[in-house]
C-alpha cells in the first residue's frame, strides 16, 4: 500500500477525493479538501510556502478582533451564563491577544502554570482523593477535576444551610484547619502555593475556640483554697 505525500489524505477511502491539512504560524490546523491527488500536493505545497512567507490569509488580520472584545460582546449577549470571575482571569491571560491566535496549545500552557507563572502539583488526602473519584465517576470519568457545571455544589450548601460561601472560600477553609490542627505555616504556605507566608495568614483564621482552647494551656492552676472551697459549695 502506497503512502499518501505527508499532509495529503483521501476521504473517503478508494473515493480520488483528495484533502490536505496543515498548521498556519499560530499553530492552529486547518483543513481543506480540494480533489484529485496532483491537485492537492500542489495546494499543500501551496500553503505551506504561503505559511512561512506570512502570506496565509493576510485578510484575517486586518479584521483580527481581540480576545477581549469577544468576551464583551459575550457578556452582553448572555449575561445569566457569565462570571464575572473566569472574565476577569481570561481577559488577563488573552485579553490582548487577536482570537485568530490562541491555539489549544496556548491555552493548554497558560493552564499549566499558577498565577505567578510556576507549576504546581496538589497534595490530597484520602478524604479528597475519595470525593474527586466520585465526582469523576459522576461526571463520565472526565480528565477534568469537576466537569458539571456546580450545580451539587450549590445544592449542597442549600442543604447545609450555608449562605454567602464562595467555591474559593474553601481554600480559607483549608488553611484554618491545617493551622488548627497544629500544621506550621511555613508547611501550610507550601501546601496553599504561597509565594510568601504574609498571604498564608490572611488565609489561615482561627476560631473563638480555637483561640480560648490556647490561652488555657498558660492557665494557672487555682490554689488549693479554691479548690477546697469549690468542692464544698458543689456539695452544697
């Protein structure tokens, strides 16, 4: 069986119908049918050389739109389906940048790094590790963490009974009872992917209890005499 010049492939099988594919400068593939064989090697050759001259759809670029105002115009058209919050995050990440040019790569490494610009991996615990599974196994086995659209998670607070919580609140959540249960801050900022520990403490807050339950460790015990007197008057 003979292979097809790299770039050139027939669909359907056996059909002479010849199609090409290639990748313009911004990494995005496009795809193109055209027709018999000799055809579609010369149109590959075509654009390709067209590709490394920067002569590939020079029009798209006198009417290139940003990012920005695509999601602008996105917002104004169906604002009950936007957030506030994943429009400010892409604005900062794309905003500046024509639509034509981001390409799943660009996207696939912007969400590969934190928000100052470092990879980092997530620690879980059995507990998480037992409730991302389930999600997961709800959700269709998706490669994403929480594929729905949060619907369970503001049905569980109904439940709860909680008003006013934020999906990002529960990182507060985190860092207090890490520093309840004794963890040092130094540990919790690496956990938290901190740059410094002064953010780590506005995170970390601690209960009334928490905070009464640790001046009592200092308490003095009370003196005998008192503790005579209390004696008789619980007999009493």
């Amino acid at each position: 069986m003979s292979r097809h010049p790299r770039g050139i492939f027939e669909r359907p099988t056996g059909s002479g119908i010849y199609w090409i594919h290639w990748h313009d400068e911004n990494g995005q593939r496009h795809r193109e049918k055209v027709g018999p064989k000799q055809l579609a090697i010369a149109a590959y050759q075509r654009r390709k050389s067209d590709v490394r001259s920067g002569k590939f759809f020079p029009e798209l670029r006198l009417r290139s739109v940003q990012f920005e105002q695509l999601c602008t115009d996105f917002q104004k058209s169906y604002p009950k389906h936007w957030s506030k919050g994943t429009f400010t995050l892409c604005s900062a990440w794309f905003g500046a940048l024509p639509a034509v040019r981001i390409t799943p790569q660009l996207i696939a490494e912007r969400l590969s790094k934190t928000k100052n610009g470092k990879r980092r991996f997530v620690h879980l615990n059995t507990s998480a590790q037992a409730a991302v599974n389930l999600l997961r196994k709800q959700d269709g086995h998706s490669n994403q963490v929480c594929a729905s659209d949060g619907i369970w998670f503001k049905q569980v607070l109904r439940k709860a009974g909680i008003e006013h919580f934020r999906w990002h609140d529960l990182r507060h959540t985190f860092a207090s009872r890490l520093c309840m249960a004794g963890v040092d801050l130094r540990t919790i900022q690496e956990l938290m992917g901190h740059e410094s520990i002064s953010m780590t403490v506005r995170y970390a807050h601690l209960s009334e209890s928490h905070l009464q339950k640790a001046i009592e460790q200092i308490a003095a015990p009370a003196p005998s005499g008192l503790r005579i007197a209390a004696r008789w008057e619980g007999r009493a």
